[in-house]
C-alpha cells in the first residue's frame, strides 16, 4: 500500500515536470524561430542582388555593394561593377592589350552565392593566373541557365571580346532549366521508393523534426539531406520530383525515362550552339561540372536515400557526369569535372564542402577544393 502512495505521489510531479518541459521547449521554438525570420529579413539575400533584367554584366544588379547572407546567417561582402558583373573592377569593352579575358557563365555557383567577394571560384582563378601567368581578367556574368546565357552572349557578352567562354554547369537544375518542356511535376517513379510501414514514417517524420529543430541548433546543427524547391516539406520528400530544381535527383536515375532523355538532348543541343556560335567567333569554349553534394560527400548521400525514401541500386551517382563528358570528348569541347576528387578529399579530411542546412552550395572550402582541381586545366584549356 505504501509504495501505491509513494507512486501516485511521484507521478503528478513527474508529468507536471514533463509537461512545464515540454512547453517550455515549444515556447523557445517559436521564439527562436520568430526572431531568426525578423532578423532575416533585414540581411539581403540572394534574390535582392538580381534584378533590372538581362544586362551587359547578366542578371545581377548593377553597383551593388552590401552584405548578403552566407548558409549560416553570417553576413558576407558581395560587389557588382556599374555592368552588373560580379567584379569590383570595371572593364572596357576593347580588350587591353596582352590582357587574356575569360568570361565565366553560369548560376549562382559561378556567381559565389554563399561566399565572400574573394573566396568564391571566378576570383580565385583570376588571381591565381595574374600570380602565374601574363594578365588576366576573369569577368563573372550570372545568367541562371544555358539558354539566358546564349541569349546573353549575342546581346552583350561578344561585345565585350572574351578570348574564353567557360560555362558552369550545375548539375540538375541547369540542365532541366535548358528545356522548355512543361515536365516539373513528374515524379520519382515508384519502383525507385521505398515504401515504409507506419513505425518507420513515425520514426521518419521524428528524425525530420528533430533534425530541424531551433532549439537543437543552439548546440549543434543536425546533418540534413540536401533540400528541395517546393516548400511542402513533408510531401515533397514522401514523393520527391524527378526535376526539383535543387537536389536535381531524377538526372540520377539508371533507368532514364523518356522525359529525361528528351531533357538532356535539348540540353545537349544548347551546349552545340554555344560551340558554334564561339566557334565563328574564334572563341574557346570550356564547360565547368559543379557536382551536388550527395555526389562529393558520402553522408548527404545517405541523408538523402534516408530522407527521400529512395532505392539506392536505382541511381547512379556519375550519370550525368558520364554523359556530359562523353559528350564534350566527342564533339572537343574541354571540361573540367573534379567530382571525384573533391569526394577524395572529403573521404580524406572529413571536412564539409558544402553550406549548412541541406545548402546545394559550397561553403568557402568547396570553392577552394574546386579551384585546386581545376586552376591547371583552366592554364592548359586556355593555351589550347
């Protein structure tokens, strides 16, 4: 009878505990999620440095000179020239004489979303070439996808008399972003999901929560899988796109459906424009691979299959890489893919390439490891 009493006496102190804990820890959620979105909106992103439309520097903004936010809610220096080029030094449309100019190409990884004005990819190229070789100037143009891009090219960026295009492909979105097909929505087939019992989506839907915790953020930032354009968090990751614009994961697949065939023959046929175009021009023309991150680091590829549900012996990794460099041997066109690599000294070093929070983008030590593995190609492509 005793240890009857003794019990009942615990346990309303025990729940009450438990459950002032629990409101507490909600309480702070809400809290540290109200103040991180008001902080938020008073540090610039990256949608606030595009804007004015196609223009002699591309899509950024012209004379912009403030603080961005990186992918972990640091504030970082990014600068646009009076063309909207992302360079803090102006150029002249007549080359200097025995100035070798590159014009670099491509979305936000060319443009250095994430990172300062001088650690990001572009600069780091052109400091490293004046240090080495003769003059160098390195112009960065943010054009989104290959397709602005050529329009770009023919509109102003000839004008400006480059002796090399090198265009960044980011793998996944530049290449659906080519295609004018109405295909978004298809989804991962269902044969390359795993399907969960009901404890397994309890568990599923626990560890998504846990990990996207505020109040864990306090002591350490969980790994999550790379993340996904569509802001329906839950549903997009029980049914992922074939296409989603970030994690790009379709491109992966073995089994190509006839969309993604269909897909990268446009894209294919943009990429033999460009070599025309230049060609006609006496142009070089050089494409730079920007791999995903499940592809460099080993762990976001399990957070990913974990993550998204996906049946690992469906996808294919090198793809797209394969693809791409077996289509620029065939038609000469010099690429650069460090991928490999870069997934070498992440096995090596442990050390993340890769931005916080499922961030697509390299952090500052993505941009240098890419530099490293590709600053001697860029000398020899440029001789060649």
């Amino acid at each position: 009878m005793r240890d009857k009493n003794f019990t009942k006496r615990l346990l309303f102190p025990a729940l009450a505990i438990l459950l002032s804990t629990a409101l507490s820890l909600v309480v702070a959620e809400i809290m540290l999620r109200f103040f991180e979105t008001k902080n938020a909106s008073k540090i610039l992103d990256y949608g606030d440095t595009v804007g004015g439309g196609l223009k002699e520097g591309g899509l950024l903004k012209s004379d912009f000179n403030d603080y961005v936010v990186d992918s972990s809610g640091k504030k970082i220096k990014w600068v646009t020239n009076s063309a909207g080029f992302k360079n803090r030094q102006e150029f002249l449309k007549e080359k200097p004489e025995g100035t070798t100019r590159i014009m670099a190409l491509g979305d936000s990884f060319m443009a250095g979303f994430r990172v300062g004005q001088e650690e990001f990819l572009p600069y780091l190229w052109e400091d490293w070439l004046n240090k080495n070789y003769k003059t160098h100037e390195v112009l960065v143009s943010m054009i989104e996808s290959p397709n602005t891009g050529l329009e770009y090219l023919t509109k102003y960026g000839l004008s400006y008399n480059p002796d090399m295009v090198l265009l960044g492909i980011t793998l996944g979105n530049d290449i659906w972003q080519t295609s004018s097909l109405n295909n978004y929505d298809e989804m991962i087939p269902e044969n390359c999901l795993l399907k969960k019992s009901f404890p397994k989506k309890i568990l599923w839907a626990a560890n998504f929560v846990y990990s996207h915790l505020r109040t864990v953020e306090l002591f350490y930032n969980p790994p999550r899988a790379i993340i996904s354009s569509d802001k329906k968090y839950i549903k997009t990751r029980l049914n992922p796109r074939l296409f989603d614009l970030i994690h790009g994961l379709g491109f992966y697949l073995k089994d190509l459906t006839y969309t993604t065939e269909e897909v990268w023959s446009v894209f294919f046929n943009t990429l033999l424009k460009y070599q025309t175009l230049l060609k006609e021009k006496n142009i070089k023309f050089s494409l730079a691979i920007f791999p995903q991150r499940y592809q460099v680091q080993p762990i976001d590829w399990k957070l990913a299959v974990y993550e998204y549900g996906l049946k690992e012996s469906c996808f294919d990794l090198m793809l797209p890489n394969k693809k791409i460099n077996n289509f620029c041997n065939a038609n000469g066109i010099s690429c650069i893919d460090p991928t490999l690599k870069m997934k070498e000294d992440y096995l090596k070093t442990d050390q993340g390439m890769y931005g916080l929070k499922g961030d697509m983008h390299w952090n500052k030590e993505g941009h240098l490891k890419y530099f490293s593995h590709s600053r001697e190609w860029l000398a020899k492509a440029l001789k060649g």
